[in-house]
C-alpha cells in the first residue's frame, strides 16, 4: 500500500514546506496553533505553501470553521490588496 508519507518523499515534496507546515495539516494549524508559532512558522513557508494556508483559511473562514482575527489580519498582511475575510 503507498502511504502519503511516501508520495511526498518520492515526489520531492518536502521542499515545498520544508518543516514549517505540514500542507495535511492546515485547518488543524489554523485554528490550535498559537499566535507567536504562527507567525514564526508561516515565516519558514515558501509562498506557494502561504498561498496554499491562506486559500484554505478563506475557505474555513466561510465554512464558520476560522475566525481568530488576529491570525487573519496577520494573513491580510501578506496579500494586502485583496479583502480576504469579508
């Protein structure tokens, strides 16, 4: 049986989030992860992987599922010209 786990090895797909966010585990990093840890770990993303939290955290945010304000207008700050959370 191929696990996930494989596939991302085999494809190379540790690059794209190099340890900062595991892309399975978005919505669960968006709503437990702390503030300060947020920050710090979306710092490490690339932005292909910032593109990727953000669509998700926009998809949650409608779904009623996100709604830690300050973590939005930490997302806002990294795509400015588009209202996101509205």
């Amino acid at each position: 049986m191929i696990k996930v786990e494989d596939l991302i090895y085999n494809l190379n797909l540790e690059v794209l989030y190099n340890g900062s966010v595991n892309p399975r585990e978005i919505g669960k990093f968006l709503v437990e992860t702390k503030y300060n840890t947020f920050i710090d770990r979306i710092s490490r993303c690339n932005s292909e992987l910032i593109e990727v939290i953000i669509e998700r955290a926009v998809y949650m945010y409608k779904q009623g599922q996100f709604n830690d304000a300050t973590k939005m207008n930490y997302l806002q700050t990294l795509s400015p010209n588009i209202k996101m959370f509205k």
